[in-house]
C-alpha cells in the first residue's frame, strides 16, 4: 500500500516522462537530418556550389537548433551504455561501414 501511494508521486517528480519525451523528439530530429544530409551529400553535392549551399544551409541550421537542445542522459546511463558497448551489442551505423563518397 505504501508503494502505490509513495512510487507514483516520485516518479512524476522525477522529470523522467518529460526526459523521454525530449529524447524521443530529438532522437527523431537527428535521424531526419541524417538521412537529409546523406541525400543532400549524394544528391545535391553535384550541383553547382550556390544550389548546395541552399540545399545544405537550412539542414546546418536545423542541426544547429537540435544541438542547443541537447539533452544529456545522467551519468549512470552512459556507463551502462559505454559497458553494453565494450561487449559488444553496438553494431556500428550505416554511414560508418559504407565506403566515403568519390570525389571528382
């Protein structure tokens, strides 16, 4: 009985729902302005300099605005993370295994 009364209270007080919201929201951000700079660096990359800077400036602003917002997950949590890592549970992202772009 003391749990249920004293556990819900504390947990709203903690701030976690709107910590996973902030993730949540940035997570996305940050995935949406990958995928926009891969295309705008496979795509628009091999356009005339003055039609990629308008292409790219506002995806640098975007990333700009995500990063001020940044939310850093306490301390606990990266070591946790940083332990899963060591053993070997992070496969390394998409643009990390693919080979660099040409250049012409």
């Amino acid at each position: 009985m003391l749990l249920t009364t004293v556990i819900p209270p504390a947990y709203r007080a903690s701030g976690v729902d709107k910590a996973i919201n902030d993730y949540t929201l940035l997570a996305g951000e940050m995935t949406n302005l990958r995928d926009r700079f891969r295309q705008a660096a496979t795509v628009d990359a091999h356009k005339p300099f003055d039609q990629f800077e308008a292409a790219a400036r506002p995806l640098l602003d975007r990333l700009e605005k995500a990063r001020n917002r940044a939310a850093s997950p306490p301390d606990w949590c990266f070591k946790l993370a940083r332990k899963k890592h060591k053993q070997g549970h992070y496969a390394h992202d998409y643009d990390q295994t693919r080979a660099p772009i040409a250049t012409q």
